[in-house]
C-alpha cells in the first residue's frame, strides 16, 4: 500500500522492518554529530548509531555502534526519544533515540564515520535528515518525544510529533 500520509498507518498493528538506535554526545553547547561515509544515510550529517543484534538492548546497541563509528565509549547515557519511520516502498524502521553527556577516548574516523562537533546554534539540517529538525529541539531541551515519519527515499511526506502525550502535527 502506498500511504500519503502517516495518519493512514496503522501504528497500533505496525511492525518494523529493523529496529535501530541514534546517540548524540553533547557537552560544552556542542553536539558531536558524524558524517556517515557508507551504508543507510551514506553522505549525510546524523548522530552514530545502527541496527539493535539479537540479545542485545537499544541501550547496548547505541554504546556500540558509537564505540565501532567513533572509537569512543559514551557515558551517562540518558534515553530521550522514539522515531517510527515507514517509507513508501514498504521499509520501515523503529528507533530509540539517546543522549550523552560525556565519553571516554578521542572521536577518531572510522571506515564509517568522519566525527564533527557542532555548536548547538549552528546544527547543519540543511544536510541531516529532514526530520531532524522537528525532534531535535525536544532533544537537547530534554523533552522526551515521539515522531511518526513516512518518507519516500530520503524526502518527508508527512510526520506527526508527539509530547507530554500531546500530539504536535508538523
């Protein structure tokens, strides 16, 4: 089925393709973002992250996908959101969104990752995903959220934000 908007999918009955998860360190009005040089977002700006393994907890997989990208160990990890992603051609992805406050060890690029820190002011959206504009203020304010996204390749259809159990149409 090809939806138009994220209102025609049923959430309630929705079941991700993959389940994934983004970290963001932020320390010093700066957030440590990277520039992924392969797979799923290859060219983009976005927070470290990936696929959750079997066994493994959203919490687990977002240390290691921040230690195998960056090769450092963020620390005082804190969760702040979901995103629930379909996109028209039938993939879908569900992801737990976390913060840090601290890490141990030197942002060094990786095969997949170049890292880039960014004044909180000055966040490059223009080159990020285009929901990352609707959650992010809610991240670094420390408001826990909740985004519905239907996307067709890399370009928003529709999205639907949620808050203190209020929904925010975008």
């Amino acid at each position: 089925m090809k939806y138009r908007s994220v209102k025609e999918i049923n959430w309630t009955t929705w079941i991700p393709e993959q389940r994934v998860t983004l970290l963001f360190i932020i320390q010093n009005n700066q957030i440590l973002l990277i520039h992924k040089k392969r797979g799923f977002g290859k060219g983009k700006i976005n927070g470290p992250g990936g696929k959750i393994e079997n066994g493994e907890t959203p919490k687990q997989c977002a240390i290691r996908e921040v230690e195998e990208e960056l090769c450092i160990t963020p620390t005082q990890i804190t969760f702040a959101g979901k995103l629930y992603f379909q996109f028209i051609d039938g993939f879908s992805i569900e992801g737990d969104v976390f913060t840090a406050t601290h890490f141990t060890g030197t942002p060094t690029e990786t095969e997949e990752a170049i890292p880039i820190w960014f004044p909180l002011n000055n966040i490059p959206f223009e080159k990020m995903w285009e929901d990352d504009h609707t959650w992010f203020p809610y991240m670094l304010n420390k408001q826990l959220f909740s985004g519905r996204y239907l996307f067709d390749e890399d370009r928003m259809i529709d999205a639907e934000l949620f808050l203190n159990e209020n929904a925010k149409k975008i």
